[in-house]
C-alpha cells in the first residue's frame, strides 16, 4: 500500500498523520508487517500545493478479498477527513492498494497491480525499501527495477 498526506487533520500532519492511518487499519483488522519511512516530495501536478509525506506499508490481510481491502482504505480515508473534490487535489490522507498476494484485477474503481506505481518515484522508493524482491505481476520486474529503470530515464 501506498501512503500520502498533505494535509493536516485534527492537530496531526506528516508521519504522525500516516501513522494514525495504519493504526486505524489496525483497528480494521488489517495488520501492518512493514512500514517504510517518510519521505518529502514535492506536490504534483502543482508544486505550488503543499508537500506530501510518502511511505509505503506492508499490509497482512489473509482472507480479505481487493475489494474488501480497497473499502477499508476509503473508509480510514474517509475517517481522516478525504474529501475527492477534484483530481491530484491536496488531501489528508491517501492510500492506494498497490498490490494483492499477485492478483490482476481491472474492476470499476479497482485495478490491480496500482496502474500507474511503476511511473512514480514517491511510490517506488519507499517500496524498494520495504520489499525490494517484489515482483510487478504483469511487468514480470522486482521493485528495485522499477525504480532503477526509473532513475535511468532522461
């Protein structure tokens, strides 16, 4: 899973605010094994907005269906205070199901693998960090790949 604030909600911003989100996925049922550290980034598409913290979490759902996963991302979303006012907008709270035990999935509102987290240093570092083994299942490359072709792009 992929983690991104910019936003404060409720006296917390940053790392305090990711970590409150996981705690609450805790509370879901939805047990973190491995969780990266923060990173600044700059917004995009306007850097304008304020900076997000990144981080990348691993999360244990043994039974749990993308779908079950994915509403129990919203609904901690939703709890911190997300608004979907318009696309790329400054947001609390950000989390994105990158992947599933392997799974392809394209459903409304679900694709599985993330369709766009190869593309993105903020969700590659932070990933590479904590699982640098895992395999993208369509791409058929580790995550250290990934970012590295990345790196290597002009």
């Amino acid at each position: 899973m992929a983690i991104g604030t910019n936003l404060p909600f409720e006296g917390r911003a940053g790392g305090a605010l990711v970590d409150a989100g996981l705690k609450r996925l805790g509370v879901l049922g939805l047990k973190t094994l491995a969780v990266s550290r923060t990173r600044i980034t700059e917004a995009w598409p306007d850097p304008a907005d304020p900076p997000f913290t990144n981080a990348a979490a691993l999360l244990h759902a043994p039974g749990w269906t993308a779908q079950a996963v994915l509403e129990a991302l919203l609904a901690t979303e939703r709890a911190f205070g997300r608004e979907r006012s318009q696309p790329h907008a400054p947001r609390t709270l950000d989390l994105d199901l990158l992947d599933l035990d392997g799974q392809t999935l394209a459903a409304p509102g679900l694709v599985l693998p993330h369709p766009r987290m190869h593309l993105r240093r903020f969700v590659l570092e932070p990933l590479v960090e904590i699982a640098p083994a895992w395999v993208h299942p369509v791409l058929g490359e580790t995550a250290q790949a990934l970012l590295r072709r990345l790196s290597d792009a002009p």
